[in-house]
C-alpha cells in the first residue's frame, strides 16, 4: 500500500529525468549539426582557396598571353597575394577542427589537420622559391637546385598528373565521406534517439 503510493511521484521523477536527457540531447545534436555544417562549408572554401593559390602560374600565363605588350604581374606577386586573400579561410579551419576535436574526437579531426599542412607548405614553398638567400640564387647546389624543382611543384599546380592536387581533393572527399552522415541522420535515430550518441 505504502509503496503504490510513491508510483504517481516515482513517474512523475521518471519523465522529468527522461524529459531533461531528450533535451540535452536535442541541444548537443542541434549543436553538432551546426558544427558539422559550418565544417564541410569551410572545408569546401579551403580547398578552393588552395587550387586558387596553385593556380597562380597558369593564370599569370594566360594574362600574358591576352596581352603580349604588358604590363605582366609577378608571378611571385601573385601567388603571394593569393597565399595572402587565403589566410582568414585557413585560421577559420584551424578554429573549425578544435570545434570537431570537442565533439568528434582527435581521429575524426585528422583531415582537417592534412587540409591545413597543405596551406603552410604552399607557404614554406612561396618563401623558399622567393625569398631564398642570394648565394643560394646565384650559384645553387645540386641539392638546392633540387629543392627549388620541390618547390615549384608544390607551389604551381603541374597540369593532369599534379600529385597535390589530387591529394588535396582526396582530403576533402575524406572529410565529405566523414561527416555528410551528420547532416542526413540514420532513420533510426527518428525512432531511438540514443541510437548513435557516439558517432
């Protein structure tokens, strides 16, 4: 008798538990959702900025080319200008994977992390290629001389068969693979809203 008198309580505390968790948990998918989305779109903008960057040789080249008398830009002014218009894309990407650390953990980041080292190296290759000592310009070793093949690789994209290209496209394809399923969630989750709390 005593017991059946606590059951009216007893369910009320059951469904306010139930009720706050349903909450939460429609806070932090509504969140992560955002994170997600907000994710893909930077990492869509980055890897345009770093062909866009690549592309500097080609587009110097075909300015070149409409007006043979000139005046024709640097190439080194280009594609340090270009480096330059990139750079509030590449901080906003850095400032997205610590987002995807908190809710996804350090393995679902890694993409994010390879499509940010493209970005430096690109850098490194610019102040390498331009800004090498003159020594170095005037009478280069086989190994610097090497170094500088290196760098223009890296630096200009190098038409069909560009390494970095399809390196850089094979990241961003990961990171769509990695988290579209974020944005389409599993009917499942319709039904069973735990399922998957991890993922």
């Amino acid at each position: 008798m005593m017991f059946q008198a606590f059951l009216p309580y007893l369910g009320a505390v059951l469904t306010t538990v139930i009720g706050l968790g349903m909450w939460q948990y429609q806070l932090i998918s509504k969140r992560r959702y955002e994170v997600v989305e907000h994710a893909l779109t930077i990492a869509g903008e980055a890897t345009h900025a770093l062909h866009y960057i690549r592309q500097a040789e080609a587009g110097v080249r075909t300015l070149t080319q409409m007006n043979p008398q000139g005046p024709h830009p640097e190439l080194w002014l280009t594609s340090q200008s270009r480096i330059q218009e990139s750079a509030l894309t590449f901080q906003e990407l850095d400032a997205v994977a610590k987002s995807i650390t908190m809710h996804f953990g350090e393995d679902a980041v890694q993409s994010f992390i390879e499509l940010s080292a493209f970005y430096t190296k690109i850098g490194e290759a610019q102040t390498g290629l331009y800004f090498r000592s003159d020594p170095g310009k005037v009478y280069p070793t086989d190994e610097q001389t090497e170094q500088l093949g290196m760098w223009k690789k890296i630096l200009n994209a190098q038409g069909q068969d560009d390494t970095m290209t399809r390196e850089i496209n094979e990241t961003e394809k990961r990171i769509k693979a990695g988290f579209t399923k974020y944005l389409r969630p599993s009917l499942w989750r319709l039904f069973v809203p735990f399922w998957g709390w991890k993922n």
